[in-house]
C-alpha cells in the first residue's frame, strides 16, 4: 500500500503544534541570548579579532542541508558559540582599528530589538505612523545637534529620512539630481551628464553612478594631493568642469568628502559649493566616518559652507553608537527626491497619502519596505544625551593624538598626512631600511600584526604611499588599548627587521 514510503514529515505531526510566536517561549530565549550576547562582550578583548578561518570553514562544520525536525536553542548556540563566533572578525573589540569603526551600544543594540520586536514594514504613513512620526522628530533632533541649516530640516523645507547605507543615499540624491535635469533638457540627453568627485572619493559614488545610468566615460574622479592633504582643490574642479561645458556635457553631481575612507580627508565645503552654485551642479556631502563628531562645537568648521550644499548625509552606524544599519540623509528639496523616486500603485493608496499632509517615506529611498531604524537612534540620543555623546567622541580623538605621538617619538616611523578625527596614518619610513622596498615592507608588516591577531588595523594606498590606517572608535576602546597596540606595533616592527 505504499506505506513504506511515508513522508517523515506526515509522520510526525507533534512538528505542526509548535507556535512560531509564542510569547512565553521569546522571554525564555530572549533570556538566554542576552546574557550570550552579554558574554560576548565581557571576553570579546581575549578573541583574536581578525578571525583566522580559512574560505569554506564553516561548510566542514555544519550538516549538507536543513533540518527536518526542530532544533532546542540551547543545541543552536552551542554551534553558535563552536563553529560561528571562530568565524567573526570581532568588530567590537576594543583592539579593532581597521577600516572605521562601527561602534556599538547597549541603547544600540537595545533599540533594534525592540524595532525588531515589532517588526512593522513602515514604508508609508499609514503603514505604521510612529515610524514615520518618530524618525521625522529623531533626523530633526540630530540635525540641529549638527547645527545643520533649518533648510535642511523639516522644521524649514528640507528634510531627514534613515537610509541602509550611504551608498543607497548617494544613489537616491543622484537620481534625483538626474532627473530634475533630465526633466527640463530632455530624457536622450542623459549621456551628456557628468558626475564629480575626487580620487579619495568613496566608491560608492562610482557605483551609484553606474547604476544611475551615467555614462562610465562622464564620471570624474579629480585628482588630489599630498601636499593639499589630499582634499579636493577648488581650482581642479573648475578646470575640469569648465572643460566638459566646452565638450558640451552638462555638469550635474558632486560628492564633496567631510573625511574620506583613506586619510579622513576634508574637502573645503564652501569654495566647492561657489564653484557647483555657477553651474547648477546638484552637491551632496559624504560624511560617512567623520559626520557625527561635528556634533562637537570645535568640529563643526568642517561643514562649513555646507548651506549651499543640496544633501548631506552620515552614518549613525560607523562612529555613533548605533548599529547597522543606520545612514543618516538629510535633503534640501524632497520634492526632488520625490519626484524622482515616488510611484503610487492601488493597494497602497490611503486618506492620509492622498491628503498630502504625511510623510511616505517609500518615495525617499530605493525599496518599498523599510526598518524602523529611528527607534535604535532615538534611544541612542536618549540614554546618552548630547553632553556623553560629545564626549565619547573627543575621547576618541584624544587617543588618536595620544598615538599620533607614541608615532611621532620613534624615529622608525612616520605619520603620512596630519590627523584630523580619530584616525592616524603611518608607515614605516625607508631611511629604516636598507634594501627592502618600503610599500612592501609597510604591507607585510601589518599583516604579520593583522595575523597575531592582537589588534586589526587596514591599509590605504596614497600618491603611490602604502600607509597604515589607525583608526580608533570601537565603543571599548580605552587608552590602555592604544597604548599596548603601539608596543605590539614596535614589537612587529623588530621582528620584522631582523627578518630582511
Ligand atoms: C564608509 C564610507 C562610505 C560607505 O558607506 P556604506 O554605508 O557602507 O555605503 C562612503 N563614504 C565614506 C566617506 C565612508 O567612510
């Protein structure tokens, strides 16, 4: 009768009781992962940060498919703990300084349980209107905090709306920047279009544009220099947009740099817009790593200028105590960003919508749904206050001079380009080598550091210059942090030279 070839799945029907949302069974797993998840940070400083797996670790320890049969949490973290944390790179080490930070907090970590916990899909008003009410509230909050000008509030005719990431802000400022142009020159003259940026520019401008339709032989990417520190020079802009007018292309986009990912550049807010102004270029300002500490008053003349600026945008998940994902955006002109990203099928049509009078943030960004994100940065704003949050900012400068220092009494070493935030860029210099190229040397001197998996640190390569990127930021970094990782540095250092 067949009954050979029963299904396992039919035969166990107990399976099929199991509720997926049951509130007694949350609290009990929710105990127990906060206090795993409390552990992890208590011995985070003992894991080596840079994992050491090799590619395809994780498949010699996990069965070939899913299981059929329910698995008991307590069976789940054991693995977690066995065969994924070996696999992290520990992010929240007080010994991570590569790349830049991004720095955690209990009210971080706190908020997106909680907007997980509703886990509401708030892509209009109407869809979920605290998610919309408190996010319009929270990018207020933390706009004047910046003292960005009222125009790009929404108590003045701007507006603030939480991105992923600062590659989807970019993406969205630049399609809207398009198509305001396009709008009035006709949509075939979108190969005329040119976008602007500078060698140090993120490469997110580059993707953007790509995806934007730019044609790949209209994005420029100006050259800087060491002797500028590596800001993008007004001069050069000009040059070079006045030379595409005369190839008759139409300027339409530039990312200005507050503190690029290789050196933590600057570029001059002010003069750049002067020049953007006379042509109509659409400016938006990348303040990804650096953004936040101009929360600080002796910070704050980075952004200066930035009221001729068109958008501007920071990410609360590198150096703001809030977790990924959290890319801060304000605009001048919504209606742009509207206009250019908005559609209005049926079956999201409401009153509210259809009044007018609400935000729907769905036409403010690429996708339709959408996290509660303001939630995790209300509640940082909230359980710090804007006094701590200065605080733990300068606190991070204040050790990036300390090791800027430590740097700059060896004579072995030098800082490559002045320090302006919480990173420091350094390198071996050659007259302490005899033969060995010295990029080369520099590259595998911080992998062997990397390696030992005492601290993390990355790279950046300048003018031809292989330099070291210290870059301070982790929550549980202190200054015993710095002052050991600098040892262990001169340690390598040492070792490395009785190699060659
Ligand atoms: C990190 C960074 C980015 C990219 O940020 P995502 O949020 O990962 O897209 C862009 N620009 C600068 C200056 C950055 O430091």
């Amino acid at each position: 009768m067949g009954s050979l070839n029963i299904d396992p799945e039919l035969q166990n029907n107990s399976v099929s009781c199991i509720n997926p949302l049951d509130s007694e069974e949350l609290r009990r797993q929710g105990h127990l992962i906060i206090d795993f998840i409390a552990d992890y940070y208590k011995n985070v400083e003992k894991q080596p940060v840079r994992s050491q797996v090799e590619p395809g670790y994780l498949s010699k320890c996990l069965p070939k498919s899913a299981p059929n049969n329910p698995e008991p949490i307590e069976k789940i973290l054991q693995d977690v703990h066995e065969h994924i944390v070996p696999g992290i790179t520990h992010w929240q080490s007080p010994n991570y300084f590569a790349y830049f930070p991004s720095s955690g907090s209990v009210a971080g970590i706190i908020g997106e349980m909680i907007s997980t916990g509703f886990n509401v899909v708030g892509f209009n008003w109407m869809s979920s209107p605290a998610a919309t009410e408190l996010e319009n509230i929270v990018m207020d909050w933390l706009g004047e905090m910046l003292k960005l000008p009222k125009s790009f509030l929404f108590s003045g005719k701007g507006g603030g709306v939480i991105q992923g990431t600062t590659c989807e802000a970019i993406l969205c400022t630049l399609s809207a920047a398009r198509d305001r142009i396009l709008n009035k020159i006709g949509r075939e003259n979108i190969t005329k279009l040119v976008v602007y940026g500078s060698d140090q520019t993120h490469s997110a401008l580059q993707k953007a544009a790509q995806i934007a339709g730019i044609d790949p032989k209209n994005f420029r990417a100006i050259k800087t220099m060491k002797s500028s520190s590596f800001g993008l020079s007004p001069d050069s802009l000009q040059l070079t947009v006045e030379s595409d007018v005369e190839a008759g292309l139409i300027p339409l986009f530039l990312c200005a740099t507050v503190g690029t990912t290789g050196t933590t550049a600057v570029d001059p807010i002010g003069p750049l817009c002067d020049i953007a102004k006379r042509y109509g270029i659409w400016v938006h300002i990348d303040a990804a790593y650096a953004g936040s500490s101009c929360i600080c008053p002796e910070f704050r003349h980075f952004l200066d200028g930035i009221e001729d600026a068109d958008s501007f945008s920071l990410n609360a998940h590198k150096w703001f105590f809030t977790t990924l994902d959290c890319c801060c955006l304000w605009v001048k002109n919504p209606g742009a960003l509207i206009q250019s990203l908005s559609t209005n099928p049926e079956f999201l049509r409401n009153r509210a919508s259809d009044s007018k009078t609400v935000v729907d943030y769905k036409d403010w960004q690429i996708t339709l749904s959408r996290r509660f994100r303001s939630m995790k940065l209300w509640l940082v704003l909230r359980s710090y206050g804007v006094t701590n949050l200065r605080n733990f900012l300068r606190s991070h400068v204040k050790m990036a001079k300390l090791f800027e220092e430590l740097v700059g009494e060896d004579k072995r070493f030098e800082v490559v380009v002045p320090r302006n935030f919480a990173m420091v860029c350094f390198r071996v210099v050659p007259s302490t080598l005899d033969k060995e190229p010295v990029n080369k040397f520099n590259n595998e001197l911080l992998e062997s550091i990397n390696k030992s998996g005492k601290l993390y640190m990355t790279h950046a390569i300048v003018e031809g210059i292989f330099v070291i990127r210290f870059a301070i930021g982790a929550t549980l970094t202190e200054e015993r942090h710095v002052v050991a990782a600098w040892k262990v540095v001169q340690q390598h250092l040492e070792a490395n030279l009785n190699m060659i």
